[in-house]
C-alpha cells in the first residue's frame, strides 16, 4: 500500500500525459463526422455529428482515396523491405568486416543525417529528370534505400554477434549470404522489426519529396493527395479531418501490434558497444 502511493504522483502526471495525448485524435474523429461549417460554430462540436458518410464519399470523389490508399502502400511495403535489406546489410558488412577506413566509412554514413534534406532536394530531382524518373515511383523509393539510421542500428545488433559462428559457418562452407541470413540475421530481429516499423512509417508520412516528384493525381501518395484539399480560398476541414484519421489508423496498427519489437528493438541497438 505504501508503495502504491509513492507511485502514485507518478500514475497520475503519466495519466494527464495520456490524456492530453488523446484529446488530439479524439478531435480528429469528432471533426470527420461534421461539417467544415460546424468546426467553426460556437460552441464547438463535443460529439461525433451524422456526416460521416457524405465526407467519406466527398473525400473519395475528390481525392480517389482508395487508389492513393493503395499507392501509398504500395511504395511503403516496397521501400521498406529494400531499405531493411540494404541496411541490414551494410550494418553487418561494418561491423563483421575488417578493412581499413572502416571507421571513415561509419564516420561518412552517420555524417549523412545532419545534412538537411531541404539542401537535397534540388541536386536529387536534377538526378531523377535525368534519368527520366520524374513522375515515377522508383524515383520515391530507389535515392533513399540507404538510411544512414538504419545502417547505424543494424551494426549495433551484429556488434556482439560471436565471431566464432561466422568462422565456423565458413569452415563448413557456407557462403557469405547464407551465413548471413541463415545464422546472423535470426539474432537480429527485434532490431530488424523495429527498423521495419521505423522505415514503413517515415515512407508513409513522406510529403516534400512525392509531391516534388508526382504531378499526376493517380500516382499521388496519401499525403499529397490530403494536400489537394487545402485551397487559397477554401479549405476542406472535415474531409481532411477525415482523411488524416484514416491515413493515421494504419500506423497505429502497425505500432500497436509490433509495439513490444519496437522497444526491445531500440533498446538492443542503443545498449550495444
């Protein structure tokens, strides 16, 4: 009993945090059952209206929501298992492989997340309208498969991985892939889902770049096509209410259901010397 009050200061401010946590998502789903003229009556709406229906259907008309639904998940599931892949593999490669300027690679590749992505995004879209990529999804997915992040945490997983297996997997005349997949790769799932989740979500949210690059409304990503709802004049705030819950609900199922892989995951990498 003591001890339960004690911690009792603690339970409440992490109740109040809870608590003011929700109340946005609270006003999301309210906002997406009424009308943009009812948002801004007095007193403001406190509980779900009947207009649910008609701003679905207006937001489908306007921004074909199932098909940029699709294509945002498309290039999501897409980059993120190429991405997880490519830096799974350069984590393992920096951490396994003793060459000289290793320490100058890791140095290079960590220098590459405090460079702002305002000061690429000029040469980048040069690169792709060479290539001819503009408008294209490749040109969402291919330039960012290296995530100087999840390079970083995937050599924290395999920093402690035994040396001896990989030898002994070599004796007996496993190839270079195989060791890797079959023997390494197992160790580090936790890390592998939480980069999983980490790259899945930052894709989905991804908005400077597909709109730099998109300019046809049947290849928009979710977070363009919201974007078409905000006019000069006129801005549709119960649609893209409605929108930005229904965008939302799809991360927060990723999150809850590999939430525990999450943590352990960013734990494992942090705590690896």
């Amino acid at each position: 009993m003591t001890q339960t009050l004690k911690r009792l200061p603690v339970y409440l401010v992490l109740l109040v945090g809870a608590a003011l946590s929700i109340i946005p998502f609270l006003w999301m789903v309210i906002a997406s059952t009424h009308t943009t003229a009812a948002l801004f009556a007095t007193p403001l709406p406190l509980l779900p209206g009947g207009e649910l229906w008609k701003n679905l259907a207006r937001l489908q008309q306007e921004t074909n929501f199932s098909q940029v639904m699709l294509n945002s998940l498309v290039v999501a599931v897409i980059y993120t298992a190429f991405s997880c892949v490519v830096s799974a593999m350069c984590g393992y490669g920096l951490a396994k492989f003793r060459f000289r300027g290793r320490g100058l690679v890791l140095g290079a590749v960590l220098l590459t997340m405090m460079i702002p992505m305002q000061v690429l995004l000029v040469p980048l879209f040069q690169m792709m309208a060479s290539l001819g990529w503009v408008n294209s999804y490749q040109a969402l997915i291919l330039p960012f498969l290296a995530n100087a992040f999840g390079i970083f945490l995937m050599r924290q997983a395999f920093l402690d991985f035994p040396d001896s297996l990989i030898e002994s997997a070599r004796i007996d005349g496993a190839g270079e892939l195989k060791t890797f997949y079959r023997i390494v790769m197992p160790v580090a799932r936790p890390q592998l889902a939480a980069l999983m989740i980490y790259t899945f979500i930052s894709q989905w949210n991804s908005f400077i770049w597909p709109l730099l690059m998109l300019n046809t409304e049947d290849k928009y990503t979710l977070p363009v096509a919201l974007n078409t709802m905000i006019g000069l004049s006129r801005v549709d705030y119960s649609g893209l209410m409605l929108g930005s819950l229904l965008a939302t609900l799809p991360l927060l199922l990723v999150f809850i259901i590999f939430q525990k892989q999450f943590v352990s995951g960013l734990m494992g990498g942090a705590v690896k010397g």
